[in-house]
C-alpha cells in the first residue's frame, strides 16, 4: 500500500498535493511511520477513492485547522486502498 502525504505539519500548512499540478511523491506507509514515531502524532484519513464524501469532509475539516495541527505535532496522511 502506498500513501501520499496531504501535508507535512508545521512545515508548510495548508499545501496540499490535491489539486497541485505535481504528482504527489508516494511513499511506503510502513517507512513513513517508521520514520515519524516518537516524532509526529500521525492520523491517517483512508477510503477506497477520493470520491468518498467522509473522506471530502475528513479532509475540509482538518484543513480548516492547519495551525491546530501543528501546535500538536500532527502529521496527516491520505491513504487510498482498492
């Protein structure tokens, strides 16, 4: 399973890959937690496709709150599975 990072907190908030005309650099989940433990909170938001409505509004809700975020440590992640 590969992931592609939203946005990496408190780097550059409220950058996101969706919508960039970049391809998003994709990245083994597994490497990407082993990488962030005892340094970020990670949240992941999952679901089959980013069509998915909970998955539109996890994303809305979390970008309104970059600074929230940040303050915490947070690093979240968007994790797309068949």
């Amino acid at each position: 399973m590969k992931i592609s990072a939203l946005f990496a907190v408190p780097l550059l908030l409220g950058l996101f890959l969706v919508g960039s005309a970049q391809t998003p650099n994709l990245v083994p989940l597994e490497q990407t937690l082993r990488e962030s433990r005892g340094k970020k909170r990670v949240l992941l938001i999952a679901a089959p496709n980013a069509a998915q409505a909970d998955f539109k509004t996890q994303k809305a809700l979390l970008a309104a709150h970059p600074q929230e975020l940040a303050d915490r440590d947070f690093l979240v992640l968007e994790v797309l599975y068949d």
